[in-house]
C-alpha cells in the first residue's frame, strides 16, 4: 500500500460533487471542520479522500436541518472516536 487514498478529490471535484462554492469549502477548513488530506508534491494543491466527502454531505444535511456551525462541529466532534 503506497498510502495514497484511492480516491482523490481536488478542491475543484468537491465543489462539483457537494454544490458546496470554493470558498465555503475553504471557511470549512479555516474552522476545523473538514481537513485536506494532503498536498500535491507539484503545485502544493490540496486534496481530499472518499471521507471528506461524506463529512461534507453530513454538514449540508445539518445546515438544512437548522444547525449553526459551531452545533455542527460540537456534533462532529462527539462522533469521532
């Protein structure tokens, strides 16, 4: 296993799979509530996993739900092992 994920999405590909704008994605990362899973060694892009992707979709479920953000990550914290 050379430890790259199977899956990678750039920025770009979660913008595309979520709905979700560039930059909400980046105030997502700024408040701790996804993390890139790494950086591309040429551009210093970042990119994500399969993971990130379903931590995105449980917060859009969330905000539809009425939640703020600081609820959404208090209830992500307490889901994590």
């Amino acid at each position: 296993m050379s430890g790259i994920p199977d899956t990678i999405y750039m920025t770009s590909d979660l913008v595309s799979v979520t709905g979700l704008g560039r930059h909400t994605i980046y105030y997502y990362l700024k408040l701790g509530l996804i993390e890139e899973t790494g950086r591309t060694w040429r551009g210093n892009y970042r990119y994500f996993n399969q993971s990130v992707v379903e931590r995105l979709q449980q917060i859009i479920a969330l905000r539809a739900e009425g939640l703020s953000l600081d609820a959404i990550k208090q209830r992500l914290e307490e889901t994590v092992p």
